[in-house]
C-alpha cells in the first residue's frame, strides 16, 4: 500500500486525452492517495492487533496450563485427572502452531517497525519470553503424562 501511494504522488496533475481535453486529476489523485493509506493504516492496525492477540492469548494459555499441570492429583480425583488431561491434550493440540509462530511474530515486529509503527514493550517482552516458557509447559505435560499413566 505504501508503494502504491509512493507511485500515486509521481502521477502528473493535468492529464491530456485525444490531444485536446484537458483534465485536472488532483481530486482523484487526493482520493486515490488516502485510499492507499487508509488500506496501509487498517493492515499496519490488523498486523498488530493479531500480533498482540496472538501473545496474550499464548500467555494465558501456558499460566493456565501450568498451573493445572504442576498440580499433584490424588488417588480417586476424577476431576483434576480430567483437568491434566484435557490439558495434555490442548498442549499437544497447540504444539505444531506454536512451536512455529515465534519466527514469524519476529518478522511482524520487524515490518511494524520498518514503517515506523510502534511496537507495544509488552508484545517485545512477551515474544523474548514465551518461546522459553512455551518450552517448560511442553516440559510440564511429559511429567504430567508420566504421573497421569499410572492413574
């Protein structure tokens, strides 16, 4: 969208057809112009809103899952059993989609910022942070599995 506005501001005001009419194309120029920015603008807006989703909602997930899946079950404790388990199986459920996503997350914040958009420090911290907590919750669910088999 930026290189169509870039292309758009090199079009020429007056603009001749059939070597006799004349026409003044800046009013289509202007709109032409705050089209492509306000296509640039809701992609740049959509790029970091998914951005920040995408994270937060990951770090809810592992705060979740962890603290069901460091919890010690009890003989006869169908409930928190049920608990690790339908967490074992939402670990591995998000395990190919996220084991994949951080690169690509890198490579959001690093466009966003080549157009000058500023990135929250909370999506930065969070994007250092999450591959490694990631990991420890992947971690967790192998333990976790070894302690739900006997049950």
């Amino acid at each position: 969208y930026e290189a169509i506005y870039e292309k758009v501001k090199t079009i020429d005001n007056m603009k001749i057809f059939q070597s006799w009419f004349k026409v003044d194309i800046t009013p289509f120029k202007i709109s032409l112009s705050n089209c492509s920015k306000m296509w640039s603008y809701g992609f740049k807006k959509h790029l970091l809103g998914h951005l920040k989703d995408s994270l937060s909602d990951l770090h809810k997930f592992i705060e979740e899952a962890d603290e069901i899946l460091i919890s010690q079950i009890r003989e006869g404790d169908y409930n928190s059993l049920l608990n690790v388990m339908q967490y074992l199986k939402l670990v591995k459920e998000k395990e190919g989609n996220t084991d994949h996503m951080f690169q690509p997350m890198q490579e959001v914040i690093d466009l966003l910022r080549n157009y000058s958009v500023p990135i929250p420090d909370e999506c930065i911290v969070q994007l250092k942070e999450l591959p490694e907590k990631w990991l420890n919750t992947k971690r967790l669910a192998v333990t976790a599995k070894q302690q739900v088999v006997p049950l």
